[in-house]
C-alpha cells in the first residue's frame, strides 16, 4: 500500500475513496508521562493502581504504571488532524468504532505514535459518506502495538455553489 506524509488535504468524497489503500503516517511521537495518566484518571474517574501508583506498579509484570487504553485511543483524532486536514469539508464528525483491541501495554515513560490507513470510503448520499480508517499506535522500541482501531469518520461535503 502506498504510503504519505502528513497532512493530505482531500476536498471532496471522490478525493477520499482514491485514498482508499494509503497509509498515512506515522505521526510524531508522543510522550506518556505519569502527569499525563494521572490528568486522564481524573478526567475519567479510573483510578485503578497499575496506571496512578508508580511504587506498587513498579513491582508489577509491567514494571511501571501503564496508560490506561482509552489514553492510546483518545489521543487518535489528535492524531488524525496530524495526518489528514479537515478544513476541506463542512463536517468530518467522529461517528465511532467498528473493532479496538490493545495487543500491547503502553509504560510510563514510553513514546507512541498512529499510522492510520484507509479502508473503505462509502458514499452515503446528501454530500456525505463514511471512511473507515485502521490506526495503528505503535510504541517505541516495541514491535507489539498498543492499540489497532477500525475508526468511522462522517464527511460531508460543502454544498455545491449556484
């Protein structure tokens, strides 16, 4: 599959489906730091030990707090708005996920960056259509990744000019 660097700049439904097969990425890395678990435990409520207590998760198989999953996943649209600009359409909403899975733990200390590849683009009439696009956010230094998702974005185009 080919692959780009960042940002692509599609404007229309028929720009997107050529892009059906493209690999986009990778993004910059990012990194996971104990201020940034703890910021996503209190922004979601999940307190749980192995991401917010370094001294018992050190004595963990994981060695160090991890980042919970959602952290991985949350961080996507960021992302995406790295890899593929969206000033070119009225709307691209999140419309959600088919498949996450999270193969890999992602320590504290770690970087992680997204690939992310198109797969499908369906047009679903009214200027809009769906594209389904698989991120990939791979750890430094790992050759596991810590999250595969199958996202869903709505696009929808500018209505036409009279």
């Amino acid at each position: 599959m080919p692959e780009t660097t960042a940002p692509i700049r599609p404007t229309s439904i028929k720009d997107l489906q050529e892009l059906v097969g493209t690999t986009l990425g990778p993004t910059e890395w990012h990194d996971v730091t104990q201020e940034r678990i703890n910021a996503f435990a209190d922004l979601t409520g999940d307190h749980q030990w192995i991401h917010v207590d370094p001294e018992r998760a050190a004595q963990s198989e994981f060695g160090s707090t991890i980042a919970h999953g959602l952290y991985s996943l949350s961080i996507g649209p960021r992302f995406m708005e790295d890899l593929m600009a969206f000033d070119g359409f009225a709307h691209s909403l999140n419309y959600g996920y088919e498949k996450v899975r999270f193969p890999a733990p992602l320590p504290m200390g770690s970087r992680v960056r997204m690939h992310a590849t198109i797969q499908s683009v369906d047009d679903v009439g009214g200027g809009s259509a769906h594209i389904i696009t698989t991120q990939l956010f791979e750890r430094e230094g790992s050759d596991k990744p810590v999250c595969v998702a199958q996202s869903v974005g709505r696009f929808t185009e500018y209505p036409a000019k009279a």
